[in-house]
C-alpha cells in the first residue's frame, strides 16, 4: 500500500523536474512585431530558418503581423513584444512619448539612385499638376495619418511652399485604391510603393511628381528593428545572436535576392504574383545592417521645427544602440 | 436612490480605471490616468477647432440617419401592409442585413468621393436596415380588431393608414430610430478612422497616431456624451409624440 502512495509522487516529481530542466534548457523567446512590407530579411529568418545558425539554440523566434504602428507599439507596452520593425520615424515618436525602446539595427532606406526603389508620389499624367506648388487647393493620398508617407507628402508641399493642411489637404487612403483615386481625380496626387508602383506604371497614365528622398532632400531611414530596453538589459547574449543571424540572413538576400523572392513567396510572407515580385525593384539595406543615425537625426529635426509634430527635441542618439551588431 | 444606481456603476468603473493607472503596472501610454483625460476633455471644449472636428461628424451622422428615417418608414410600412411590397423586397432585406456595409466603403468612395457624401451615404444604408426592418414589424403586427372596426366604421383605406396603422406603428418607428441613431455615430467615427481629413473618428486617429491614447480616450467620451446627448433627445420627442405609450413597455 505504501509503495503503490510513493510511485505516483515519485512519477510526479520526477516529470516536474524534468520539464522545469528542459524549460530552463530552452533559449530566450524573442517575440518580435513585423510588418507587412519592406521586411524581407526579417521574414527570411523565418521562411528560411537554416540560414540562422543561431536560431533555436540561442534564440526562439516568434512573429507577429501588425498591420500599423500604433498597434505595434500598444502590444509592446502591454509587454505582449520583445521588439519588432518599425519607421525610424515611429520610433522617434514612441521615444517623444517616453516608450523606452531602442533602434538596433537597420532593414532599409529610402536611397537616391537608379538601383534603389523609393516611394513616389504620382499624379495624372495629363492632369494640370507639373510641380508640388500646383498642388495648392488639391488633396494628396497617404497610407496613414502621422507616418512616413504622411511625413513625405508634407515635406513635398513645404518645397512647394504649399502649408499642409491649410493649402492642401492629406487624405489617409489605402495603396491598392490610390492609382484609381488619382486617375478620377477624387485625390490630385497618391502615394505609390512596390508592387503597386510598377502595376500602375504599367497601366500608364500616371507620372511621377516627386519621390520620398526629393521631398526631404537626403537618404535616409525607412524601416528598423526595435528592442525593448528591459530585453536589451536583460538579454544582451540573446540579441547579439538575433542580430548575427539577421546580418547573415541580410548578406544572403543581397546576394540571392531572386532565390529569397522565391522562398518568401512559397512561404506565404507575400501575396505579390510572384513574377510581378520578382521584378520589382528593391529598397537600399546596408549589408552590415547599421543605422544611418545622422538621417534620423535630420529626420527628428524636420518633425519638431516644420511640422510640429514632436513636442519637444529627441536625442536621436540615445536612441540608437549599434553594439549589438556583430563587430565589421 | 434608483438613480443613483447607475452612477455608482459608472463611479466604480471609473475608479477601477484610476487603481489600474495608479498601480504602476501599465504604462501610462495604456493606462493615462483621469486627471490626464479630464484635461485633455477639457482642452477639447475650449478650442474651436476640435468643436468644429464634433460638429462634422455630427451633421455626416444625422444626414445619413434623417435619410434612413425617412426612406426606411416608408420602405417599412409599405413592407408591413402590402404582401407585394413585402415579397418584392423582404428577400432583399434579410439576405443582406448581416453583410457588414463598412467593407463596402471603398466602393462608396469611389462612387460619392472622398468628402462627406460617401460617410453619409454608408450611414443611410446601415441605419436604413433597422429602421425598415422594426417598423415593418410594427404595421404587419397593427391589432386586426382596430382594423375591423375601423372598416366597420366605414373608414376608407386612406383613413385606416393615417388614424390606425400609422399611430400603431409609431412606437416600434422610434424603436427602429433608437436602434439606428447610435448606428450613425458609429458609423461615421469608423469611416473618418478609415479614410477621412477631419471629423472626431479623424482626430481620435491621428491621436492614436502620436500615441496620446489620454486625447484619444478624451475623445471616446465625447463621442459616448454626444451619443447619450442624441438618445435622450430621441426619447423626450418620441415621449411628447408618442404620449399614449410609456416608454418602459420597451424593455418588458
């Protein structure tokens, strides 16, 4: 009677003990936001996880969609994220608001060049718009209020000494209705990114009126990768390791991008008929992945002085933290 | 005492609020704490322009809900008294009552532009439903005993609409509109969320936007007073033209 009481305690202790050890034989779970455009070396590290040696031995790595920001940034305030990918520019926002988060390393830029994409801004093709002063009393298409193309549109009116808001109107709208939007004339000028830049080009009877690099004036920024400052201290090792594989992965898309297309398109990471994805050109991403701090810093300048979008100054600087990236 | 009895609701959940704001286990960014919405509420009355953004989407919310009213009545009784009308559309009707109308705005907006028109024009359809649909029940359930002895009467059809039917109807027409008017203000918040340049759902965004979730959630109450505001409203007409009728028998 006293050993059939003692076996089912014994058994009990015996698999408590062992999960305990195997959970605590388990690397750090990274559970990362991402988004759904621009991200293709983040989401190579899952379509393709035999590129990261790390992965699964020093890191796990769970990914989570959002569609916008705001939401992003909320998840990680409720301490549903470790980090995720964002606009360099809403990273300054969340710093402005005192979210302690920091930028570690660089996905892409919007580059000036004939090999890079950047986001352009497009009206009608036979439509009485030449220039952005031609813009006064007009409406422009962005995809969101307070992003990067929102940012864009404003920094292209300002050239064309067109006051956002008062002289022009900025109309948040999706990017699949903005080539019709703009050729029925609901908006004077939309904002187009890939593929939808190249789908209507190839319907035609749209051009281009400025592109995000003409609008500011200089290469900078499009999307980083983020940690929580908490996770950064409390997992150096763990993020040292993301980021080398991240590296590595960002070296094998340079280098076999179409192959990478490939892989993301069979993944599901991207709907894009694939030989449309194949053919579209691609932002800028440093091999090295570092962050090109001086853009952002230009970039917190333009939103505090010229758009007011800050309240008070953000030092760019502290909030960009390099030395977890592998050492060139 | 009785009335008392919702405020103490609404005074705990408040102060379950403030505990959670309070704790420290939240940010603020999530969990502002009162003082911050109170004064961000207070900020919205004292300027203009934010009085302007409510006025907007207030006049988007009772265009496209006056449009219903009128059509859905109409649409409603005729439905209710005439088994051809009610064969024609009743199949229309309840096969695309459950569709979600806002799925349809980006075809509104290229049908009606990005302006006022299609977040009025999505109002009309979604308040539309409710309306016809209770007031339809209304004139189809009219007691047929007032009926007969109205025919007895000898009243003629005309006048059996007008002094029995209509008067019948009438409570369930309010009913329709008190389910309808909330419907509007939702409504038209989620458009200007979606695709707008101004209005309350645009500035309840654009705070979202820049993180100030305590000017966003300044901006909810608004949005629940200016609904609680239209209700009552509703209810003092519906009390002064439909004075024959309590307004409890609503809820039995």
């Amino acid at each position: 009677m006293k050993r059939s009481r003692c076996f089912p305690a014994a058994l009990l202790a015996v698999t408590a003990l062992s999960t305990f050890n195997a959970a605590a034989q388990e690397p750090p779970l990274i559970r990362f936001g991402r988004g759904f455009a621009a991200e293709e070396q983040v989401w190579l590290m899952s379509a393709r996880p035999e590129l990261t040696p790390n992965q699964g031995k020093k890191y796990q790595l769970k990914q989570i969609l959002f569609q916008a920001n705001p939401e992003r940034f909320q998840a990680f305030l409720a301490g549903e994220l470790d980090g995720g990918t964002a606009p360099g520019l809403a990273v300054i926002f969340a710093r402005a608001r005192g979210v302690d988060m920091k930028i570690v390393a660089s996905v892409c830029l919007e580059a000036a060049g004939r090999e890079w994409f950047s986001t352009t801004y497009m009206v009608k093709d036979d439509g009485p718009v030449r220039s952005a002063k031609d813009l006064k009393g007009g409406t422009v298409g962005v995809v969101g209020i307070k992003t990067a193309t929102d940012l864009w549109a404003r920094a292209g009116l300002l050239n064309g000494s067109v006051v956002p808001d008062k002289d022009a109107k900025i109309f948040p709208m999706g990017f699949p209705g903005m080539g019709d939007a703009v050729r029925t004339g609901k908006i004077n000028a939309g904002t187009f990114v890939e593929p939808f830049y190249s789908a209507e080009m190839a319907r035609g009877g749209l051009r281009k009126l400025f592109t995000a690099v003409e609008a500011v004036g200089y290469d900078h920024e499009l999307l980083d990768i983020w940690f929580g400052e908490k996770f950064l201290k409390a997992h150096p090792d763990t993020v040292r390791a993301f980021l080398a594989d991240y590296v590595a992965v960002t070296k094998y898309y340079l280098a076999n991008t179409a192959q990478a297309k490939r892989d993301l398109h069979k993944a599901g990471f991207v709907r894009t008929p694939l030989e449309i994805y194949l053919k579209n050109a691609d932002w800028k991403r440093d091999p090295a992945a570092r962050v090109d701090v001086a853009s952002l810093d230009k970039l917190s300048k333009f939103m505090l002085e010229k758009l007011q979008w800050l309240e008070k100054p953000v030092d760019v600087r502290q909030m960009v933290d390099e030395s977890y990236l592998p050492r060139q | 005492m009785s009335r008392l009895v919702p405020f103490v609701l609404i005074g705990a959940a408040l102060a379950g609020w403030e505990i959670m704001a309070r704790s420290g286990l939240w940010s603020p960014l999530l969990f502002p704490s009162l003082a911050n919405i109170g004064y961000e509420f207070a900020q919205f009355f004292s300027r203009t322009d934010r009085l302007l953004e409510a006025w907007t989407s207030l006049h988007r919310a009772l265009g496209g809900f006056a449009l219903a009213a009128t059509t859905g009545v109409v649409i409603g009784m005729l439905m209710g008294r005439s088994a051809f009308v009610a064969g024609l559309l009743d199949p229309l009707f309840s096969g695309t009552y459950a569709v979600p109308k806002l799925a349809l705005f980006p075809i509104f907006i290229f049908a009606f532009g990005i302006g006022s028109l299609s977040k009025v024009a999505l109002v009309f359809l979604e308040c539309l439903y409710p309306i016809v649909i209770i007031t339809c029940h209304g004139a189809r359930g009219v007691d047929r005993v007032l009926l007969w002895s109205a025919q007895n009467m000898g009243a003629a059809r005309g006048e059996i609409l007008r002094r029995v039917v209509v008067p019948a109807t009438v409570p369930f027409i309010f009913a329709g509109f008190r389910v309808a008017l909330p419907v509007a203000l939702i409504v038209v918040i989620m458009t200007e969320m979606v695709s707008s340049a101004d209005g309350l759902g645009y500035q309840v965004i654009y705070a979202l936007a820049s993180l100030k979730t305590d000017r966003m959630l300044a901006l909810v109450v608004v949005i629940a007073l200016l609904g609680w505001l239209l209700d009552k409203a509703l209810v003092v007409m519906r009390d002064r033209l439909v004075y024959w009728e309590k307004l409890e028998t609503y809820y039995v």
